[in-house]
C-alpha cells in the first residue's frame, strides 16, 4: 500500500513539475516590443470587437494571429481572429515590430477605438500588403474599422529588428508613416 501512495505522490509530482517546466518554456519564447505588458487578463481579437462599446478607451491586452505588417516600417499591424480584424498601430511610433511577423501570435496592450477611414485610404492600405482581407477593388466607401493603439506588444517566437529594418527606420527619422 505505502508503494503505491509513494507512486502516486511521484507521479502526481512529475506532473506538476512538467505542467509548471511547460509554462515556463512557453512564456520564454515571447519577444517584447515597446514597453512591457502588465495587465494580466488576455481577450481575443473576436471578443474584443463584439464588446467594443464597453472596451473602448480600456487598456486592454489582446491576443491574435498577426495578418499583415507595415513593409515600410513596421510602424502597423494588422491582428485577426476568427474573421474579425483590429488595426495596430504602436504609440507616438516609438518602437517597430519585425517586417516578417506575419503568421505569429501576438498580444497587445493599449486601448480601442472605433474609427472612419476615407475610402481611398482604405484602398491605399489594402494595396500597401500582399493578399489583402479585403481586395482595394472591393472597397466602396467610407469604412468603420477598429483600431488599437498600442503601448506594449509581445510576439510569440519573436526576433529582434534586422539590421536592414533598423536602417530603413533610421533613414526616415520622423516621418509618420499611416499606411
């Protein structure tokens, strides 16, 4: 009897040491861009847009899949979740994520708003990316979107900025690039 409470206890054990190493292991491969993130309740992109009205101006962390990034810059993404789309853009431009991060999860920390942008700069944006959501062609009208902007992103399997990133970014010192 004592042999087998002794292997349960051991086995009960393993468990919580690998479920808390997983943990671990999985935080650790998150790359932090801008400040760091500090709330510690995660919504998705989906239940973040079907409760806009009472999230608006929040600080609020939001996890997706990152669909489209600013090819210039990386002054902008674009992060979805289940069909649903929130535009990202990083506060007082002060810091970039990687031209490549398409694909990745991420999770943002800022606030939403709903916005109205101008056909022809709907257009501009889905004509600025490969394989658009919406094609330019199917833009008519203004368009509501939801933005966020944020003040902490941390990309799942992240890197640093390249070498070729940075230099762009430095040859445009101040601009403000929207698209």
């Amino acid at each position: 009897m004592r042999a087998v409470h002794a292997i349960s206890v051991i086995i009960v054990f393993s468990l919580i040491i690998g479920c808390s190493s997983e943990q671990v292991d999985e935080e650790s491969t998150w790359y932090n861009y801008g400040t760091s993130i500090t709330e510690a309740d995660v919504i998705k992109v989906s239940y973040a847009i079907e409760n806009i009205d009472d999230l608006t101006e929040t600080p609020v962390v939001i996890e997706g899949t990152i669909s489209q990034v600013c090819q210039t810059r990386g002054c902008w993404m674009v992060v979805e979740d289940e069909g649903q789309i929130i535009r990202v853009r990083f506060a007082d431009y002060s810091f970039f994520v990687p031209w490549e991060s398409s694909g990745k999860t991420v999770r943002m920390q800022g606030t939403l708003q709903r916005d109205t942008v101008s056909e022809e700069t709907a257009r501009q944006w889905a004509e600025g990316v490969t394989d658009p959501v919406i094609k330019p062609e199917d833009i008519h009208g203004d368009q509501e979107i939801v933005m966020m902007m944020a003040t902490a992103v941390s990309i799942k399997d992240g890197t640093p900025l390249s070498d070729e990133q940075m230099a762009v970014i430095g040859e445009n010192g101040d601009h403000e690039h929207t698209h």
